[in-house]
C-alpha cells in the first residue's frame, strides 16, 4: 500500500489550511492524502450535558472530517482523498499515523503580529516524536504565497515556485535530511538555498583581539567545508540550481531571514536513543517559532 500525505484534523483554520497545502503536495508527489481527525473524548457528565449531547457530539466529530473530505476532492480532484476518525491522545494518535505516511502535516497558530507560529504542546510533542517528516502550516497559508509575483505582481500559483530553503549543519550533514530539501527543489521545478550559520571558536570571540585575516581564513573553510557537502548532491540532482550561503553568526537568525522568500524551510531533528525525552534543536525550534512559510522538519540519525 502506498504511503500517504497524512494530515491532522481538528476543524481550526490552521488545520484547514494545512489540509490544503497537503492535497498540494499529495498531487506533487502522486500519493493520496489521509485526513486523520483525532477527538479526545468528552468526560461523561459533559457529554450527557444539555447543551452537548452524545448525538451533537457524534454529529460535529463526524461532520468535521467529512466536510473536509468533500471540500478537498472539489477542489483538488486529481487527488485521492482518505478520512479517519480516531479517539484518543492527539499527540500520541498523530505520532503514530506519522509511521505510516509520507510525510504528516499539521497546522499551526499564527503569532497575530509578530510574524510566525505558535506552536502548541501537541505540535511539538508530535515533531519530537515522529520518525516522519512533519510540516507545519500556518491558518492564512495560500498556495500563491509559496509561488513568485507573476509579471503584474500579482500573487499568483501560476508563476514559478520560490526557493526551498535549507539549513544545514555540516558537521553532521544527514542524507536523509538533505536528500527531502533537493526532491522538495525538483518536484516545485525550483531553486535550493543552503544556508549554513557558524560561529568562531570561543578562543577567537572572546578575549582576542580582532583579526580580519582570521575571520577572514575561518569564513573560507567553512564555505568550502559546505561546499564539499553538497557535491555529490549536485551531482546527483544536476538540475537544481543550488545557492549556498555560509554565514557567521546564528543559524537559526539566518535560516529564518531566508525563509522570507522561501515556498518552503527544510531543517532537522536529530533522533534521540536516549529512553527518556525528546530532543528538536535550539536551531529547528527557532525556526518552528519564527518562520512564517511552511516548516517541514526531518528526523534523521
């Protein structure tokens, strides 16, 4: 059985929205997309109350996926549409629905002002467990935001995708990792922007006196430390332009600053062995928090 695009439900807008973005990818990838509506049952006394009855309830839980289901196979027919309704935890429901996808979308509150996203404890718990894929969309994601300003400048999902953006730590380049942000790049027909943050060693930012020529040196063999990393990758993928940016100073601060022309972000999490906790990434939860395009988050070893 193939894998889906699997995305969580709740009836939010950001939910609804990331139900969207999902039957976008569903058709870049040929896959079918699973609607995964989980509800967490209703204490008895509550659900026996006047106002919220056993069949209001029943009625609003099913009529949320289904209507969701209906409205996706409109808009997107090419697009094999799945629902499923599931009682229980939603972080431990989606975790493990996460095994059996593609890759899991999940929506994300917007900050209001501050641009970017909020993200809740079942978010995150969700992408610190999840050995998938997951991405997170925010309430007033539309497909012409990931797309450039046609020739008017008018937003348009005609025009050409912007670049996915990758942050990359090339310490620790994962394959898994960077194979996601280049098949991102081809199947959007679009560009990849590798952005890589380092710092001076604690010897040199702190206590010693500036050296130009020694940051200098330093700036060169981190660039080409990045640039030996992605070599087989653009052998292996020679039709995407790739942009590689190596930049002192924190990688989350740049990643972020990128994403503002981005169709996509591309970051990892490292998966941890250890039996107790879950681990993101001060870079990774950075960019979960402050980036305002579509996050995806990659697990890896």
């Amino acid at each position: 059985m193939p894998r889906t695009i699997t995305v969580g439900l709740d009836g939010s807008p950001e939910s609804r929205a990331a139900a969207e973005w999902a039957a976008r990818e569903a058709k870049l990838r040929e896959l079918p997309v699973k609607i995964v509506h989980v509800w967490e049952p209703v204490p008895e006394p509550m659900a026996q109350a006047p106002l919220l009855g056993a069949e209001t309830h029943q009625h609003w839980t099913e009529r949320i996926p289904r209507e969701a289901a209906e409205g996706i196979s409109l808009r997107h027919p090419s697009v094999e549409v799945i629902s499923e309704q599931v009682s229980g935890r939603p972080a431990e429901i989606l975790a493990e629905a996460a095994k059996s996808a593609e890759l899991l979308v999940l929506g994300s509150r917007g900050m209001g002002g501050i641009g970017g996203f909020m993200v809740g404890s079942v978010g995150l718990s969700v992408i610190a467990h999840a050995q998938r894929p997951v991405v997170l969309i925010r309430a007033l994601e539309a497909a012409a935001d990931e797309h450039e300003p046609d020739p008017a400048g008018v937003p348009s999902a005609a025009a050409p995708f912007r670049p996915v953006v990758l942050g990359l730590d090339v310490e620790r380049p994962d394959p898994t990792l960077v194979a996601f942000a280049f098949d991102a790049a081809v199947r959007r027909n679009t560009s990849l922007r590798v952005v890589h943050g380092w710092n001076p060693p604690p010897y040199y930012a702190y206590g010693t006196p500036a050296n130009p020529a020694l940051h200098e040196g330093l700036a060169l063999a981190e660039a080409e430390r990045l640039a030996l990393a992605l070599h087989p990758w653009r052998q292996k993928y020679p039709s995407v332009e790739v942009v590689e940016e190596c930049l002192c100073g924190s990688a989350g601060v740049h990643v972020v600053d990128a994403s503002r022309e981005a169709s996509l972000v591309v970051v990892g999490r490292r998966v941890r062995r250890m039996p107790f906790g879950a681990h993101i990434g001060h870079v990774t939860h950075a960019v979960l928090h402050h980036c305002t395009v579509p996050v995806a988050v990659v697990a890896h070893d």
